[in-house]
C-alpha cells in the first residue's frame, strides 16, 4: 500500500531480521524530543527573566593582567632609568648587553629591556599656594597647562590636580577627562587667608599625644602632601603606568607631621618620580634647594629652580623629553626573601665605549621587598 506520508525503507535489524522502516515516525520520535527541548528552553528563559526583574550585584572586573599584577605573583621589579651624555643629551640607543642590574650588590638577570615612551602616565600636580607662591602662582599655571596639552593623551594618560598648604586637596582626582583637569587648575588660587577650594583635604595622617599637631592655618606641610599623594592616589591607580609627581613649591615645610624621608618612602612604594620645580617670592624665605634635591634625586627624578617665567616652561619641557626617554628593564630578585626591607639597585654601565664617555645614568635608588 502506498503512504503519501511515509515512504518505506528496507533494512535487517542485529538479528538478521528483513523489516521496513518508516521515516515518518521517526520524525514524529523528532518531534517529540523537540518538544521537551522547547519546554525546558522556556522555562529556562522564566527563570532568568525572574533574575533580571532581581538582578544579583555583579562582580567587579578582575585587574588587568599586566606587569603589576605579575610583580605581585612572581616578585618582578620594574626600573625605569633614562641616560645623558656629558652635555646633558638624552641617550635612547642603549642595547640590554650596555649595562648590568645589581640588587644589593649581587647581579641581576633581566626579564626586560627596553625603550618605555608609550607606557601610560599617571601624574599628579602637587602646587604649594600658601601666600608665598602668590606671585608666581600664574605662571606656574600656564607652565603646567602648556605642559598637560603637549604631555597627556587623554586616550591612555591620566592627570590629578593637587593644591596644598596644611592640607592637600584633591581638586581633581586622576582623570583621562582634559577639560575637567583645565577647569581644576584654572580653579586653584593661593589660599589667603585660607584655602579657597572645593575639595576636603586628603586625610590619612593623624596627630595625638607626642605627635606634632595639625597644621594651622596658613602653615605649608609639604611632605604629608607628598606622602598622600602617593600612597592615595597614585598608588591606587590600576594597570601599568608610569607614575610621576610634579612638585611646585619653594620646598619650605612648615607643619608637615611626617618627615621627608618618610614622603620619599611613600614614593618608592608607589613607584613615584619626585620631579620638584623650586619657584616662590623671593621676599619671603627664599627656595630650600637641598631639600627639594634631595626629594627629587631620592626617587630617581630631578630638581629644577626657574629664575623667570622661561626658566620655568623650559623645567617642564625638560620633564617632558625626559618622559619620553625612558627605558624600562625587569627582572626577578635573586634574593627570595620577603623581609619588607629596602633593597638597593644599581645600574652599571658595561660597555667600554659608552663608559669613556660619561653617561649618567638616573632611576630610583631601590624598593621595598613584599613582607609576609
């Protein structure tokens, strides 16, 4: 008999058997087994639709697996180092056979060497305005906008925008936003007779019984400006960056409750650049050069001290290059131990050449190893 609806097929079955067999039903088994799939799938769908009218928190992201990250795991130590000749020229053709690495004295196997000109920034502008800078306060501005126009990529980079005088505040916290870091400093006047900001001030260091107490009005603390800055804000900074603070002050501290050494351990935590900008009225007391030396070379950056208005926009072109001639170089300590205690770095120069002509070469001076 004919079927319309079934066309017959022949086959045996495992025992040898002649039978037919008929596609129809098998699509009706199909059928079925589709049936139930569909089922599940919609209650499925009620279910997560139940979900979503009661959506759970989501997670947040994971860190970016980058360097930091690897630093934290494996114990890798990033340096940045830039080199100049005799004439103060930067020197961007080094080779990783040029130089070695010692920590403590022993040598180093790098991981890492290479030019570092497209890691992003992160930078904070630490500016005094206690009445001191009053004067100088305008061109200091326009210097650090000339500078944020020609430095930051508002694609990758990030700029804060600190005032200081007892306190820090952070008018504008890192931002990749350029309009909000313009209209931030534009905002900054000099604090007489007190700060005339938006901003609290940066909390984190107290006073009490045998500590110096807080500042009072009109005092400069700059040391626990740059202490917070670098353990709260930049520190905290996420991905691989070069971290840098730009210091515009005449370097006379008045009320700090941390010391200078204690600022400068704050910025080798954070893997901080000190660049310090020595600039004030010269009818008050004068710029403190040593101190400001000593921050900056401490933490691998260097001091500048602007007699003029060009002076001054020729520091920050000078900042500037120095960016952009970065080398960075890795590697993992030979010394396992997690001790938390302060490890020397040395960069050598290892080829004969280069050493008869007198490079320098500038970085910070060591780290703090991870304690358990």
């Amino acid at each position: 008999m004919k079927n319309e609806n079934c066309k017959l097929t022949f086959y045996k079955d495992p025992c040898g058997r002649e039978s037919f067999r008929c596609p129809y039903r098998q699509f009706q088994i199909f059928n079925f087994h589709f049936s139930i799939f569909t089922a599940l799938f919609v209650l499925i769908a009620a279910f997560s639709f139940a979900d979503a009218q009661n959506p759970t928190p989501t997670p947040p992201p994971l860190p970016p697996l980058d360097v930091d990250l690897i630093k934290t795991e494996t114990d890798l130590t990033n340096l940045l180092f830039t080199a100049t000749d005799k004439n103060n020229r930067y020197i961007t053709t080094l080779q990783q056979n040029d130089i070695r690495v010692l920590e403590d004295g022993v040598p180093q196997t790098l991981f890492t060497f290479q030019r570092e000109t497209d890691r992003p920034l992160s930078i904070a502008f630490l500016i005094d305005v206690s009445i001191s800078e009053e004067r100088t306060l305008p061109d200091e501005k326009a210097a650090a906008r000339t500078f944020i126009e020609n430095v930051i990529r508002s694609e990758k980079d990030q700029a804060a925008i600190i005032p200081f005088e007892g306190y820090a505040h952070l008018e504008q916290p890192l931002t990749r936003d350029m309009l909000g870091i313009y209209r931030a400093l534009e905002r900054i006047e000099v604090a007489f007779p007190a700060y005339t900001g938006s901003a609290p001030a940066l909390r984190g260091i107290t006073s009490g019984p045998g500590t110096i107490g807080p500042p009072s009005e009109g005092s400069t603390a700059i040391w626990d400006s740059v202490a917070l800055t670098c353990s709260d804000v930049l520190a905290s900074g996420q991905g691989v960056r070069r971290r840098a603070v730009i210091l515009l002050t005449d370097g006379q501290d008045t009320s700090s409750r941390v010391s200078r050494n204690t600022a400068i351990d704050e910025a080798l935590e954070a893997e901080t650049v000190v660049y310090a900008i020595g600039i004030g009225d010269k009818k008050y007391e004068g710029i403190n050069k040593s101190a400001l030396n000593q921050m900056a070379e401490k933490t691998g950056g260097r001091a500048f001290f602007p007699k003029k208005a060009d002076d001054l926009v020729a520091a920050f072109r000078e900042i500037e290059q120095e960016l952009r001639s970065q080398y960075l170089l890795a590697y993992s300590s030979s010394n396992k131990t997690h001790d938390g205690k302060f490890r020397t770095m040395t960069v050598q120069v290892t080829n004969p050449d280069l050493k008869k002509e007198g490079l320098r070469l500038r970085y910070r001076p060591g780290y703090y190893a991870k304690k358990n």
